[in-house]
C-alpha cells in the first residue's frame, strides 16, 4: 500500500468514526453526544486560549458545544466537523471579546470576516496540526497516550518515579518505552501526512 493510500484509509477511518459518532448523535445517543465532545474538547479550549480569553473559555467551550449538538442535523459534511468546529469557537471568541468591548464600536461584519485573515488561516492550520496530534496519541496503545501525555503535556512535567509507578513500569526503562512510543506516534502522524 503506498503512503497516500495508507494516508487516505486512516482519514476515511477518522471519517467513519465522526459519521458514526454523529449519527448515533441524531438518533438521541447521549452517550454519543458525550463521545462527540470529549473528542474535540482540547479543539475547542484551545481556540480561547490562544487568544488570550482564559477568563471566557469556559462560556466560549459551552456556546460552542451548544451550537454543536443543535447544528448537528445541518452538517452536510461530516469530515468537515473539526474545521467547522475551528470556525465557530474562532467567531464565538469573536462575539465575546466585542461583547466585553462594547464602549467601541463594533460592526457586526468586522466579526463575521477577522480583518486579518492571515492571522486566521494561520491560527486553522496550527489548531488542524494539533487536532492531528491528538488523534494520533489516541490512536497508539493505551500505555503509551498515557506515558506521552504524563511526559509533554502536563505542567509540570512528571518524574520518570511517577511515571513508572503509574504505569507499572521499572523506573530504568520509562526513556526506552518513551523511545518506542515516540517512533509509533511520528509513524502514525507520517501516515497522516503530518
């Protein structure tokens, strides 16, 4: 199989698993519903926080995930969900900060089309790159999403004595699993083109 068939069947699997995920969503699955957002959370937080609303991100992700659920039956293209999701926190930040600003002037048009759509386009590839991260640590075994996330993403950054007592593991071997974990976590995000 070549790299752009095998990049193309893990994007129709991450296809599938939203198409699936959002018809249960239609057919009144709360589980599902729950599913939907957990999945896209970390999207969704991070748009406010990149723009410095850290005070609104918890309003903003509510509006969002409302939006969500009551647009769900409009989507016309399931793939298109991550984008859409991107597009709809950015303009709901948007509507936030002329919301907290209301002494100025604000032409609603102004918040419908950013003035800077470089800083836009910019901001979408960057939160595209970091949604495909996430799906790709979701994707390599458990043990591993877990080793990586205690190692890069929490602040703190764990000791390997944590890291191994969580995880079962001798301490000694936390930097070769680490390794190995790495190496299946670049090859999946090669295969989808990252």
């Amino acid at each position: 199989m070549t790299g752009t068939a095998t990049k193309r069947q893990l994007e129709q699997t991450t296809v599938s698993t939203d198409e699936r995920l959002i018809q249960r969503c239609l057919e009144g699955d709360q589980e599902a519903r729950s599913e939907l957002i957990d999945k896209y959370k970390n999207l969704i937080y991070s748009i406010p926080i990149k723009l410095g609303m850290y005070q609104d991100a918890g309003d903003i992700f509510q509006a969002v995930c409302v939006e969500l659920l009551s647009q769900l039956p409009r989507l016309r293209e399931h793939r298109a969900l991550p984008k859409w999701l991107m597009q709809t926190c950015y303009r709901k930040c948007l509507r936030y900060l002329a919301a907290s600003n209301r002494q100025v002037d604000v032409d609603p048009a102004d918040i419908e089309q950013p003035q800077d759509d470089e800083t836009l386009e910019h901001l979408m590839v960057q939160l595209e790159k970091e949604q495909m991260l996430r799906n790709a640590i979701a994707e390599v075994p458990e043990r591993c999403g877990q080793m990586i996330h205690m190692l890069f993403f929490e602040i703190p950054a764990r000791p390997y004595e944590d890291i191994a007592k969580r995880l079962g593991l001798a301490t000694g071997s936390i930097g070769f699993i680490r390794g190995r974990c790495l190496t299946r976590l670049r090859k999946h995000l090669e295969k989808k083109g990252f």
